[in-house]
C-alpha cells in the first residue's frame, strides 16, 4: 500500500528544535551554576535561556546571569527568583522543589522563532485612556509581530492591574503568561534580565514560528447556586439572589449552602472558602458551567451586622457569583481534565513552563509533585521548568483577557505555530519598532 503524502496544514516540529534542560541543588550559588552548567555541557547556543532560582540565593542573585553566561550560549536571558523552582535534571523527571535551595535553567532552541525582550518601570505606565502606541513604544515591538508573552513581574512593583490592562490593551491578540516573583530581603529586585537583576517588569514576545499554548488550573469546585450581585460598594457584596430565591445577604446564601454539605464539607468552608466572580463574558444559561466560567478570588472579610462579605475584586451589580471550594482532589481533577485536552491538540510541545501559587504544591497536595505529576501523565517525557509565584498570570480561556490569579497553576506549552497563524517573517528577528 502506497504511503499517504504529508498533510502541509498539520504543523510540525522543526527537526532543527531542540529544549535542554538542569537542575541544581547545591546549597551554595556557585555549586548551582556548576551543577547545572555540567548537565548541559555540549547543548550548543540557544535562542532563549531562561532562569529560575530559589530565593535562598536571593543575595547572591545579581552573580547569578554573569555566571552562567561565562558557562553556557544563548541569545537571550530571563528569569526571575521563585519561593520554589520548577525544573528538570538532564535523563530526569521534572521536579518541584519547595524551601529548598535549587537553580532551573532551561535552553531552547526554536528555529524561525522571533524572540523580543523587554522591559517596563512599572512606576511610569503609558496613559490606559491614551493611544496604544504609548504603550507599543514602551515594549518596542508591533502587535503584528508576536502571538504570545511570557511576562514576568517583581513583587514590589506598583501598578500591577494596569500593567496588565494596558498589555491587553496594545496586544489583545497575544496570550500572556508569566507570574510574580518571589520577595525576599536583599536590596535589589527579583528579575533576571540580560546580564543583570531588575525591578518592575519584564517579558518577551515570542512570534514566527513558535507561540505558547495556555492552561489554567484554578483547583476549586463550585457549591450552591450561581447568584447575582443586586447591591454592591466597590469590592463589598451586599446583597445577592439566586433564581426563584428572594435577595439576601452572601452570608445567608451562605449558611443555606451548608445545609446541604457533608461534615467534611462543611469544615473545608472554614479554611478553604472563595467566591467565584463571573468574566466580563459571562452568559448565565443553566447551572452546569465550566469552572472556567469564573475567576476565583479570596473572601477578604465578613460585616457580621448585614452578612456582607468583602472580595479580593472590584464588584459590579449583575455579575455572577458562585461560592467555590478549594481541595486537593477538585485540584488534580481539573488539572488533569485540562492537560488531558492540551495532549488532545495536533502540537506536540516542545516544552513547558509552571507558574504555580506557592499555595500548592505539598500544602495542597499532601506530597511533592502534585502539577508536575499530572503533566507527566498527559506528556511522559516533556521537559519543564518554573516557579512558585506570589501570584499567576493568564487567560482563563480562548479569547479570554488576562487575570491576575491565586491558588492557580498557570502552563505555558511551547509549539509550533500553524503557518497561516505565521506573521510576516520579512521582518529581522528581534525587530523593534520604527523611530
């Protein structure tokens, strides 16, 4: 039987692609470095290193890039200090290491890839009511030339949301993800950059021939009905009602969910309890939706004189809510649920990337490589790098802008883009904009 020709719409994987990766674990910052030059000795340059390292070395950071340049090529350099780091040893499985010094690097090469990094002082935003250009000139690359951002942000920076709304803003076709770094106490900031430690933000547009896929995992299931916000003040609910149930205070929505939990449950409600804030794109049609559906954010606090309950989100009259629980089983079933449709996709990753809450990990799972672990169950031998972050950032799904997450584990799969998804590869690699 004659072989079937090719499929050309299928994207495929540049045969000229390589990721490497280490991991050290030395106590000491040099021993790192050289633990982890010795696993890629021989890997040849790299278009993109990246570079994530415990804040046990926090101190010794602005060492760190110097270091590994004198040892190992690439083109590029970014990182950030984690309050744990996400890595894989060369022949090994990917760990995650929590209060523990470790140094993950990972090298990439990506032929056709258009690489842009950049960086932002986070205290001197562009104008969000002016023009994108402001904000196109502070990154210095078009929108046209990349479909994906890995973003990257120091704890101490000001501005966060803004950030984040103004890159939606200039670049609402590209996917960002990334997260917040680790604090720590040393008298500089938690980024890696080129040769150097900095403060505020850093990225890099990815375009040509590669993009990042995302994932969230948000890790909560939903108990009681979907409501509706009917009295809200900034980020205080007031009142709420559920359908063919009068309004009420959250509290007493509340209290009338419990009577329909288990013991268990009910006991999860006194450590685990968030409330699910519906998306701007919400359209409430029946009880069954997907968790992705809402952003899950943390309960501030309770007014016990009206049973008014404050959130970590600005709050609008009409949105919908949802209380959400949050355990180590809902966790791996969503996890696994969504890894699951990632491996289901035609691109095969070359890698990818975990910005996880430091709120999971072993305090979430009971045992080390909970995310990791589910990842290997959908890729078996896919490299992995990242952090513990103080916070996650990406889409919640296709289209989806970008949010600010807790408790969350934000993937970044690296693959090939299709070639109609290709932009105008006449433009040099690593183009800014014009003067």
């Amino acid at each position: 039987m004659a072989a079937l020709p090719p499929f050309p719409w299928l994207p495929r994987r540049d045969p000229g692609a390589w990721c490497r990766t280490a991991l050290g674990r030395n106590v000491s910052l040099q021993g790192a470095v050289d633990d982890v030059a010795r696993q890629l000795a021989g890997s040849g340059p790299a278009d993109l290193a990246l570079v994530f390292a415990a804040s046990d070395y926090a101190s010794d950071l602005p060492r760190l890039l110097p270091l590994l340049r004198q040892k190992l090529q690439a083109s590029q350099w970014l990182g950030c200090c984690g309050a744990g780091v996400v890595g894989t040893a060369a022949g090994e499985a990917p760990h995650e290491i929590e209060r523990q010094p470790a140094l993950s690097v990972m090298l990439l090469r990506l032929p056709g890839v258009q690489l842009h990094p950049f960086v932002i002082d986070t205290g001197e935003l562009p104008d969000l009511d002016g023009p994108a250009d402001a904000w196109h000139a502070a990154v210095g690359v078009s929108p046209s030339m990349a479909t994906s951002m890995l973003l990257l942000v120091d704890p101490a920076s000001q501005g966060l949301n803004d950030l984040i709304s103004g890159l939606d803003y200039a670049y609402p076709q590209t996917i960002k993800l990334g997260g917040i770094a680790a604090q720590h106490s040393a008298p500089h900031g938690s980024l890696l950059f080129d040769d150097g430690v900095r403060s505020g933000a850093i990225g890099c547009l990815i375009g040509g021939a590669w993009r990042l896929d995302p994932v969230l995992a948000q890790g909560c299931r939903p108990i009681g009905p979907v409501m509706e916000v009917e009295q809200a003040q900034r980020n205080v609910v007031l009142q709420v009602s559920s359908e063919g149930e009068r309004q009420r205070s959250p509290v007493e929505a509340l209290q009338a969910i419990l009577t329909h939990l288990s013991p268990a449950e009910r006991e999860q409600v006194r450590h685990s309890l968030f409330l699910g804030v519906g998306r701007n794109d919400f359209r409430f049609t029946t009880a069954l939706v997907e968790p992705s559906t809402f952003l899950v954010r943390n309960l501030l606090g309770v007014d016990p004189r009206n049973g008014a309950v404050a959130v970590a989100e600005r709050m609008r009259v009409g949105q919908k809510v949802q209380f959400q629980l949050r355990d180590a089983a809902a966790s791996r079933d969503e996890a696994r649920q969504l890894l699951a449709r990632q491996a289901d996709r035609q691109a095969a990753p070359l890698a990818a990337l975990l910005f996880a809450c430091l709120g999971r990990g072993e305090g979430l799972y009971g045992e080390a490589d909970g995310d990791v672990g589910l990842c290997r169950e959908a890729f078996a031998n896919l490299p992995i790098a990242g952090l513990f972050c103080n916070g996650e950032i990406g889409p919640l799904g296709a289209g989806d802008s970008t949010h600010l997450h807790g408790y969350t584990a934000s993937w970044a799969f690296l693959v090939p883009n299709p070639p109609e998804a290709l932009p105008d590869l006449a433009a040099p690699q690593g183009g800014a904009l014009d003067d």
